[in-house]
C-alpha cells in the first residue's frame, strides 16, 4: 500500500477496505459487536497505514480525555505514593495517563485540585480526602458532569460512589487484642486527628477490645496525635511527663509509632522488655528499625490497583452500580512485641 503524506483518517481505512467508518472506528475500539476477522483486518490496515488516532478530535466529540486525575492528601506519604503506583500500573494496562494533586490535607486546596481536575476534562478522578474534608459539595459536582468516582482508603460516606477500603475498626480490634493475649495490660493508644472516620473506626476497634477483655480503660493512656514522627514523639513525652509508663503501645500508624520509639529509647526504656509498640500501615521502615515494629499491613498498591480498576470499568461502562470493596489487612509481629 501506498503512504500518503497526509493524515490517514478513519474515513480512508473505511474507503479501502469497503466497509463504513462507524465499523472501522468500533474494531479500532475493540467493539465486542464486531467480528474477530474484521477488527484483525482493520487494525493491520490501520498500522499498515500509519494511523494515528486524532486525541482531540475524540476528547472534544467525547468531552473526555484518557487521562484520571488522582486527589492524595500527601505525596510524600509511603502509603500513597504506593497506592498511586498501583493506580498508575492499572491506568497504564487499560491506555490511560494519571494526573496526581495532593491536598496537603486541605480542604481548600482539595476543592482547588478538583476543579483543576474538571477543567482539564479528566475521565475519571480517584481521591482519599483530606483530613479537614467536611463538606463534599465538589465530588457532588463531580457527580453531576458525570465524570466518575472512586474513593479510597479516606472516603466521603455521604457521597454515592464506589469505594475501595479496609475494614479499620476489625484491623485495630485484632491488634490490640494481640498485645492482651501477649499478656500486656496497660496499652494506650495514639489515635489519629478527631473526626476523621478510618481514624474513629480504629479508635473503637482500640476501646472495645480493651472492653471485651475486662482491662480498665486508664485515664491518659488515649491520645489524639496528627500522623507524623513528631506527634509520635510529643505523645509519647507527654505520658511520661504525666507519670504515665504503659507496657504497650498501639499507634494510629507506622510514623507516629517510630516517633514513640525515639522518646522511649531516649528514656532509656527498652522495646518491647518494657514498652512493646505496634503500628499501623507497613511502612517500608518498620522491618529495618531496630527493634524492627509490629504492625498491620494495609496492602496500599494493591488498593491503588482495584481503586483503578473499578474507576476504568465505571468510565467504559454506564451500568456499573457503586460498589464497596474492602481490602484484607495483615498482623505482621515482629521484634517491638
């Protein structure tokens, strides 16, 4: 075949090869109407051809682009950068580019990165919101351009969409009763910021656990700490400054946990013959701090993964209904118990 030097089009493929050009562009789409025979002829024509796709002439028809925007509170955080490669992984397979804004846990800035999101006519947006996310009004808008919605992890529950998350409170449940069935006594808890729900559901998996087995709830053994090693730190000194020595720790994640660390060693107390510590996330540290830190596994790139593939079926499908999917986590003990 001859190569004009003007863009091939789909009307060309169609003229060639006698068939009309809704069914070149359909077998170019992988169209499950089309006949095996017909797609395999039409993609060989096109790449014999040199077809190249006209994108924008296809994003201004579809007023989509091929691209989905992710929404993070922090990129920085181990546990979203990893669930964002596992969006990016899936996104890639199915022929799709990620944009990724972080919040930097504001609402102000999340309702920014959302509107930028829309104005660059993304097909779809994947978000974990922030921790200051109260009102939900801009995933409502996302909601009526139709563009498609998938939390994860940090979920907006008054917003209908699709959500992939872990079941915190059980997560937490089963930790702490670890620690009591170690034969610790005394565990306090550093719990995330106040009204953050995954932050909520482990502080009550934390509190009823205590309960079932009969151990009293110790004044000044809960703390409400942000996520960081500092907050980790400060708590930490702030117990000891009451005169308060627990025998074990179960923090809201693996920073602030690595935070108690540093106090506990610098009071010269060691993990875990005096303080065992558990965390939450996997952080890629705790396995090499010494001593290396129990914790819950929360399996953020394969959550990255399904958040993505439930968003891309959404986008090429308008017969997907909401749906709720909720990772497994995992007990990983190590030396801090």
């Amino acid at each position: 075949m001859k190569h004009t030097t003007k863009p091939i089009t789909i009307v060309d493929i169609a003229k060639i090869l006698g068939i009309s050009p809704s069914t070149v562009s359909r077998a170019l789409s992988n169209y499950p109407g089309i006949k095996n025979d017909t797609k395999k002829l039409v993609k060989k024509t096109a790449e014999e051809l040199r077809y190249t796709p006209n994108l924008s002439a296809q994003n201004l028809k579809s007023n989509r682009t091929t691209t989905i925007g992710v929404i993070v509170p922090e990129i920085k955080h181990e546990y979203f950068s990893s669930a964002i490669s596992g969006i990016e992984e899936i996104a890639y397979r199915f022929g799709y580019t990620i944009i990724v804004c972080q919040s930097n846990e504001s609402y102000e800035r999340e309702v920014l990165n959302t509107s930028v999101l829309i104005r660059q006519r993304v097909a779809g947006v994947i978000v974990s919101i922030s921790q200051k996310t109260k009102d939900s009004e801009h995933f409502r808008e996302l909601k009526r351009r139709k563009i498609p919605l998938v939390f994860f992890d940090r979920v907006c529950d008054d917003i209908k969409a699709s959500k992939v998350v872990i079941d915190d409170y059980k997560s937490a449940f089963n930790a702490v009763t670890f620690l009591i069935n170690k034969g610790y006594r005394k565990i306090a808890h550093f719990a995330g910021p106040k009204g953050v729900s995954i932050y909520e559901k482990r502080l009550k998996g934390y509190v009823d656990a205590i309960r079932k087995s009969d151990i009293p709830l110790i004044d000044g053994f809960l703390i409400h700490a942000a996520l960081h090693i500092k907050d980790g730190y400060d708590a930490m000194d702030s117990m000891f400054k009451s005169g308060l020595v627990p025998d074990a720790i179960f923090t809201v994640n693996d920073p602030v946990a690595l935070g108690a660390y540093k106090r506990i060693k610098e009071a010269c107390l060691k993990i875990p013959d005096d303080i065992a510590v558990v965390g939450f996330s996997n952080n890629i540290l705790t396995s090499v701090v010494d001593p290396s830190l129990t914790t819950i596994d929360q399996f953020p790139l394969e959550m990255g993964r399904k958040a993505a593939e439930i968003l891309i079926q959404t986008i090429e499908s308008d017969l997907i209904e909401p749906k709720t999917v909720i990772i497994d986590t995992k007990l990983i003990e190590r030396e801090s118990t």
